[in-house]
C-alpha cells in the first residue's frame, strides 16, 4: 500500500468488485472514448476473472494493477504493465479516475507514488505513458508531471475500436534524482488554477 495526502495505490482485490463496478458504471461515458479494446473478437472477462490475472501477472513480474483510493473511497486505477528487466528494465503506466473526482490532483499524485516505487523498489530505469492526442486531460496529467514528449506513434493502440494514433511520453530514473512525487509536490501549487487534470485514462 503506497499513499500521500489522501491519495493511496494498492493492489486491486477480489472485494473491491462492488464499488470497482459501480463507479465504472457511473463513468461508462467519460472512460468509453479511451478504453482499451481487442482488434479480434474476444469473450468478455468478469470482475473475478480480472482480478486473478493481474495476481498471476504480479507474481510473475510483468504488470501491477492498483486500484486508487481518495480519502478512502475507490476513484479509480492504476496499472503498471508491460515490465521489462535486463537491459530496458521499463514500463508503462496507464490509469482512469471518477469524473467526480477530476481535477483534484488525484491523478498526478497517483502517478507520481507509482513512478517512485518503479524506480527506487523495482528499480526499473524507464517508465512511459501513452497518450491520444484528443485526450486534453491525460496530456495534462503528464505535462504537470514533467514527462518528456517523445513523439507520436501511428495507429498504436486499439482504443474504443480502431487502431489510434497516440503520443509517447517517458521519464528515466536520472531525471527525477529527488524522486517524482517530491518535485509534483513542489510544484503542484503552480498548477492549481489550471484546467482539470486527470479524467480519462491515457487512451
């Protein structure tokens, strides 16, 4: 469990199903446009299903989903997936928050706690996130964060069910020495009269 000022990550659980659902529920309009979807036809995969994968994939050291809670309540997730060790040692965050809570800094925060445990507990040197172009809030989140624009990547991800331009921003360990949610917290002040961060997930 990792946590700053209200804002905590922790792994997601067979119990969280009832409030994960629900406020998916509530936010089916918000998240639609950036939600992950499969290229070929696919089952659908329950809560439990889930739940159990992202076990085995944590266990095996390829991806990390945490659900995000604010002041208590579940406001959404954060994954950290495709983990990669040897010579790359990187991965990639991507997260969603409740309509009702964005704006609020929640997402940079949560961002920031899982960039910091990448780098100094699994001592990953590389985290990347990927954004659409049309995704105002996501390139917001990273803009406040610091991440560096690398570029666009043509017909990228399947989000909402076609192929989707995005842009790739990243940071390596050496850029944030004092940690990233040290430099957010610093910096945060200077943000808060900007437009809401933090909606949609990175789609």
């Amino acid at each position: 469990m990792l946590e700053h000022e209200g804002v905590r990550l922790r792994l997601l659980r067979y119990g969280d199903r009832a409030a994960w659902e629900r406020v998916r529920r509530e936010n089916v309009d918000w998240l639609r446009p950036w939600e992950a979807t499969s290229p070929v036809p696919a089952p659908p995969v329950g809560f439990r299903d889930y739940v159990a994968q992202s076990r085995r994939q944590g266990r095996r050291g390829e991806a990390l989903t945490f659900v995000i809670e604010a002041d208590g309540e579940l406001v959404g997730q954060l994954s950290v997936s495709s983990i990669v060790l040897g010579a790359l040692r990187g991965a990639s965050i991507g997260y969603w928050v409740s309509q009702d809570v964005a704006g609020r800094g929640i997402t940079p925060t949560a961002v920031a706690i899982a960039v910091d445990y990448c780098f100094t507990v699994l001592r990953l040197h590389r985290i990347e996130i990927n954004v659409r172009p049309e995704n105002t809030a996501s390139l917001r989140v990273v803009e406040k964060l610091g991440f560096r624009d690398e570029g666009m990547r043509e017909r990228y991800l399947h989000i909402d069910g076609d192929w989707r331009d995005h842009r790739t921003f990243a940071l390596v360990a050496e850029d944030v020495p004092e940690g990233l949610l040290e430099r957010w917290t610093r910096t945060r002040g200077r943000h808060a009269a900007d437009d809401p961060d933090g909606g949609p997930p990175p789609g």
